[in-house]
C-alpha cells in the first residue's frame, strides 16, 4: 500500500515545486468549499492517496475526503478533515515536518452551524 514515507516525498515534492513557483502556500480545498475543484481532487489523490497516471486522472473524490483541505506552506502545514479520515490522514502525515492535523468531532458534524464554525475557525488560523 501507499505509506507514510510515500506520501512524505510527495509532499516534499510538492514543497520543492511551492517555492520554486514563488508562492507563500499550497491551498487545496475538496467538495462544495472548493466549488468541487477538479485540481484541489487530483492533487489531493496524488498526495494522500498515492494515485498516478490514468488512474490519477479518473479517480473520483472518496466521500470520507469531501471536506478536507490541506494548507501547505514552508514553515507549517495543517490538514483540516471529518471525524471519520482522521484515522487515514493523521498516519500518512505522520512523518512531515511541522504538520498539524485537525478534526471535527462528531458532535460537530452533527450541528452544521457548529461545523462550519470550526471549519472558518481552522481556516482563519
């Protein structure tokens, strides 16, 4: 399977690329927050989940990911997810540098005005 230690070359990959484009940080943000951004699923399926290829390409948003975003930027990054992909994101970022992953609990979900409260919340950090 895909493991920590692939997914932390990605993501050093992906550090490389944020600076020599020049820019402060990567932002990608899933499912309706993101308006569904076609780039933010790829990018994230390549990083999270490992995807390459044709299979990169086509691989659709998995549920469980629908309302993550990942922030990453040369000093931090923070991945902001549901109860329920905490398991799997917590142990592929187990192994970068100065990231923090934040969950919403379930009493959260379960209130939309609470759970978008925590999302801005995480965002505006």
């Amino acid at each position: 399977g895909y493991s920590a230690l692939a997914c932390r070359d990605r993501w050093r990959s992906l550090q490389r690329l944020r600076a020599e484009a020049g820019v402060d940080c990567v932002l990608l943000v899933l499912g309706p927050d993101g308006r569904f951004s076609r780039g933010s699923e790829v990018a994230f399926n390549w990083l999270f989940r490992g995807l390459s290829g044709r299979e990169l390409l086509s691989a659709p948003a998995q549920q469980r990911f629908e309302e993550c975003f990942v922030f990453i930027s040369a000093m931090r990054s923070v991945v902001f997810c549901k109860h329920g992909a905490l398991e799997d994101i917590a142990a592929k970022t187990s192994l970068w540098e100065g990231c923090e992953v934040l969950a919403t609990t379930p009493e959260e979900e379960a209130d939309a005005d609470g759970y978008d409260a925590r999302k801005v919340g995480v965002l505006i950090q």
